[in-house]
C-alpha cells in the first residue's frame, strides 16, 4: 500500500479501517522534549508519530535514568496502556522533534476491541516493542559503552531516517544510564575512527557500516523485529 500518513502501522490498514482512525485522531506538531506521558500515569492520548522519534526512560528513585525504549514512525506511544490495567512504568517524551496523529487512549482501546485488523497490528508492535525491551536491558546491564552508544545512534537515526541527529553529550549519557565522561571519551574515539563526526550538540553518522560493526549484537536483533513488523 502507498504511503499516505508516514506512519507504518497505519498505512498499513485497509482503508475502512483507516478511515476509522482518522475520525478519531488529530494531526498535531510535536517539539523537541514534549511529554507524551509521565512515569507512574496512565496516559491520555496515544501518538501514531509520522515524524520524529520518542524515547521511553525510567528513571530511579535515587535519580539515575536509562533509556528503555525508542519509538518512531513504525508504531504508537501508548499501545502498551491499552491491554491492561498497569500505569506507564517510563515516561515518554520526544527527542527528536516531528509530528503525529494523537488519539484519545479511550478511542485507542475501543478500536483495538471492535476491530481485528487494528487490534492484530498493535500487537504486532507491542511484541517488537516487548523483543526490544528485553533485548536493551540486558545490553544496558552486559555490554561496554562504546557497544552500546553505536547501537544506541544506530536505533536513533533508523526511526528519524536521517545520518545528522542533534543531542548533547548529557542527554546521550542520560539515555544510556552513563556518565558524561564515559559518553566524551566513547563519542571521541568513535570520531577518531572515521565513524561519526561529533561537535556542538550535533551527531553525523559517517560509516552505517562500520557503526554497525562497531555495536554488540543487540542492535541486529532489535533491527530485525522492526523489520518483520507488518
């Protein structure tokens, strides 16, 4: 099916039930930083992102933070919230500014009862959303820095489809649950390597493949189940 929203999951539905979510959602403009849904709250719009990319972080009681999930075009920020009870255990929040097609999460669970087609490509994404999770806490816990910041960019510039990406080197180490230091001395020999260029708050990825060489296995992995979804 051509591209009509940009959105994978919902180009790809039938048109009837295409049409049924267009009657429901709204096209809206989302800045760097929105927050799509607080830790601990149930949220109250899903966001189907046609551009940009939002980054799922819990963060501790002791005030450390780590990045949990990545969410671009390929799904929509609240799926998780609409097949059970539980409240969001991560905020969500854009980190690469774009737009999307919000929807009422009251709206979301309904056509995810009364329509199968919905309902079967919401679960397609919660599983890649679930083979991610999993496969990111145990790099997080297992992997070295350097592995897990060329997976980290690589997973970042696939759902903004874009080789220059904009981020301090305080919000990378944020998202990894590093240290500042860690990420200048990482992000330095990346550079030094002829992968990247880094200067300023500005991220361009030089070599996809020499990156992807550069990271641990999990990328693959979760670059895999995005691929097979739909």
């Amino acid at each position: 099916m051509p591209t009509i929203t940009g959105n994978r999951l919902l180009d790809s539905l039938s048109p009837g039930t295409l049409e049924q979510v267009f009657g429901v959602t709204r096209r809206v403009d989302l800045e760097l930083r929105t927050m799509l849904h607080e830790q601990g709250e149930m949220p109250s719009y899903g966001y189907f992102l046609c551009r940009g990319v939002a980054s799922v972080v819990v963060t501790m009681a002791e005030g450390g933070s780590a990045e949990v999930g990545l969410i671009g075009n390929e799904g929509v920020v609240g799926a998780m919230h609409i097949i059970g009870p539980t409240p969001a255990p991560a905020q969500c929040f854009i980190q690469m500014d774009g737009s999307a097609y919000r929807i009422k999460l009251e709206d979301l669970r309904r056509l995810f009862h009364e329509s199968e087609e919905f309902r079967t490509r919401i679960l397609q994404f919660v599983q890649q959303q679930a083979v991610s999770l999993g496969q990111l806490a145990a790099c997080n816990k297992l992997h070295e820095a350097e592995e897990r910041l060329a997976r980290w960019l690589l997973m970042t510039r696939d759902r903004s489809e874009c080789d220059t990406m904009y981020m301090t080197q305080e919000f990378i180490a944020l998202m990894l649950g590093t240290r500042r230091t860690t990420v200048t001395m990482v992000a330095g020999e990346l550079q030094r390597r002829g992968l990247i260029e880094y200067s300023r708050g500005k991220v361009t990825v030089l070599s996809r493949e020499k990156l992807e060489h550069a990271a641990c296995k999990c990328y693959r992995i979760t670059r895999n189940a995005l691929d097979q979804l739909y």
